[in-house]
C-alpha cells in the first residue's frame, strides 16, 4: 500500500473500507468457496448452545455473525464487531435480510481494546481476521479476557501448510491472488496486502504457542484443505 500520513491500524481499515463491496466474492475466488465449508465445521466444533451470549471479532460481512445468531436462538445474543464501517453497512444487511436484527448488535470498535467487562461471553471467535491486526497477543489476550470461565476462544485463519512441497504450491497460488483481485475488483494494491499478511502470518504451531502464552489451555488446532487454513480451539479456565 502507498504510504500515508495515517497510523497503519487507518491504513488497514482504510482497505477494508475499499474493498468490502467485493470482499465476499474474493473470498470464494481465494479459497475456491471452502471458507463456508470450513466455517461449518467449525460451528460443530463449538456446540454453541441456546441462549448463549457470544462475541464475534473482525466481523467482516457478518457471514460467521449470522451463523452464530441462528445457533444461539431466540433467547442468544451476538455482538459482533469490526473496525470497518463499511463492512458493518454489509453485515447490518445481510443479519436484517436473514431476519436476526434482534439477537445480534454491531459494533465499530478495535480488537486491541473490547468494549465489554471481562468474564462476559460463553464463546469469543475471530475468523480470518488476526493476521491483520497489529498485535495478535494482545487480540488474544482480550478475547481471553471477556470469555467466561471455561468459555471457548475460536480462530479460523488462513495458515502455511506444515508439508514443504504443499507449502510452495500454496505460496503461488497466494501469489495469483493479487492478479485475480485486478481482474475482478481492480484492487490489486489491497490484495496484494493481504496475500502478504498471509504469507507473513504465524504458523499453526506458532499460534498454538500463542494460545498458551495468553492462558487460553487446553488448546489445539486443526488444518483445513492440506494446510491452506486452520482452527484454533482454546479454553478459558
């Protein structure tokens, strides 16, 4: 991205704010549709319960949001949240067009510095959003902290495959995500941005660590689609 007089968090937020009329669609070109699928089989994972209050960081579009909205039922509620206001305009559709409006609140805020007390939410989750953020301990350790205790903390992430001859293969796929964001969005500045911060992220193993280092035990991961992604499972005692 071209340099500014903004903070990189702006810069960041700036992108999102750019790109979030497209961002729906580039996510089924990246990941070749698979981030439903794996967003699916996270919800299994997490068995939320009826009537459970649950957060949702880097909200996006609201996708996962809503998914979380129609587990929690009548008697849940859903916060979700993202700094991008233009991604929240998305999501405040899409929860309206699915009939949720009431169990689930938006809000515009940052990661780093939850408005909510601690011990709040049965389960905290963040989807394909930490790598973007300036500091992923810091993430972590506020989801750990407004998560009640033995409440679960979710991250579905994309991640660099631990085989290293799938790991090349992966790593040029990345790089065509740039070219297809010019073909489809004219954006290739954003996504080529966001290929990086893929690239450049922590290792399944290394957030695993992460999860340990912030309290958040027992925790584990697994992988999806040979690596391409992975969910981080962790527990507040």
């Amino acid at each position: 991205m071209a340099l500014t007089n903004k903070t990189p968090e702006q810069d960041v937020e700036d992108l999102f704010d750019r790109i979030s009329n497209k961002y729906d669609s580039m996510n089924n070109v990246i990941t070749l549709g698979m981030h439903r699928k794996w967003r699916e089989q996270t919800m299994k994972v997490l068995r939320i319960q009826p009537g459970a209050t649950v957060l949702d960081l880097c909200c996006g579009t609201g996708d996962w949001s809503i998914a979380l909205a129609q587990a929690v039922g009548p008697t849940g509620k859903v916060y979700a949240l993202d700094f991008s206001a233009e991604m929240l305009k998305i999501a405040e559709q899409k929860v309206a067009q699915a009939g949720l409006a009431d169990r689930v609140t938006l809000i515009q805020g940052d990661a780093m510095d939850l408005p909510f007390p601690d011990d709040q939410f049965a389960c905290v989750s963040i989807g394909f959003g930490l790598r973007n953020v300036p500091d992923a301990k810091q993430v972590l350790q506020e989801m750990q902290r407004v998560c009640q205790p033995e409440g679960i903390v979710a991250c579905l992430e994309t991640s660099q495959p631990e085989i290293p001859v799938i790991k090349k293969g992966w790593d040029l796929c990345f790089k065509a995500v740039p070219v297809l964001a010019k073909v489809f969005t004219d954006r290739y500045d954003d996504y080529d941005y966001l290929q990086r911060t893929t690239k450049n992220f922590l290792t399944a193993r290394q957030l695993l660590h992460l999860f340990n280092a912030v309290g958040l035990q027992p925790a584990s991961y697994r992988m999806f689609l040979l690596g391409a992604a992975a969910l981080h499972i962790g527990f507040k005692k």
